[in-house]
C-alpha cells in the first residue's frame, strides 16, 4: 500500500495529505478582507506556492473544486483562471456556489499528482 503523509496538522485539518503519487489539500485566501478578485489571485497563488512545496507544478493539478460565496463572481474567476491554467494541461474542474461564510468568497479543493516521496 503506498504511503500516506500528512504537512502541517491541527486538531481538525492537515494542511495537505498525500498518498502514493497524489496530493489533496484545499486553499482559502490569506486575506479575506480583499475583493473577489484579490481573493481568487491570492488563492491561485497559494496553489502555486503549495506545488512548489510538494514537488509538483501546475502541469500535474488533476482536479480542482472551486467553492464560490457568489456565483456573480464566476467570471472574474474565469478570467484569472484562463490566466493561470497551462495550455494544454487543464485540470478537470467543478464550480459551485457554497454558503463560505464570514469574508470567505472562495475555497478550492486540489488534487494533483507528484513525485514519489
């Protein structure tokens, strides 16, 4: 069975699991109090630090769930994303409106593929 390691642990989360090949972890803004815009640059940021972190790259996201407080938003959401994503490489992608709460205007959920560790 490939192993199983858990980065940086709290009572109620790690910050990444990973399993075998495979990385999941979830990304929020730092700074909740920014604008949709600023929340989303700073949580697409937060993925490309986090790949860096796990030996990994955009080229290898599989899969990311983008939780939005306001469905409004989607199209800065997808003029960021179109930014970011690598042609060619796109992840299989779901976005939903979700109650955030607070000042949380997005949440994404990440699975990516990585080196063996």
């Amino acid at each position: 069975m490939p192993p199983l390691h858990r980065l940086v642990t709290t009572p109620r989360y790690a910050d990444v699991v990973t399993h075998g090949d495979t990385a999941y972890w979830v990304e929020v803004a730092d700074d909740t109090s920014l604008d949709a815009r600023g929340q989303i640059g700073q949580v697409l940021a937060q993925i490309d630090a986090t790949l860096v972190t796990i030996g990994s790259d955009r080229t290898r996201l599989l899969q990311i769930v983008i939780h939005l407080a306001d469905l409004t938003d989607a199209a800065i959401l997808d003029e960021l994303w179109d930014a970011w994503v690598p042609q060619g490489h796109p992840p299989v992608r779901a976005r939903v409106q979700s109650g955030l709460g607070g000042t949380c205007l997005v949440e994404m959920l990440v699975t990516a593929a990585i080196t063996q560790q």
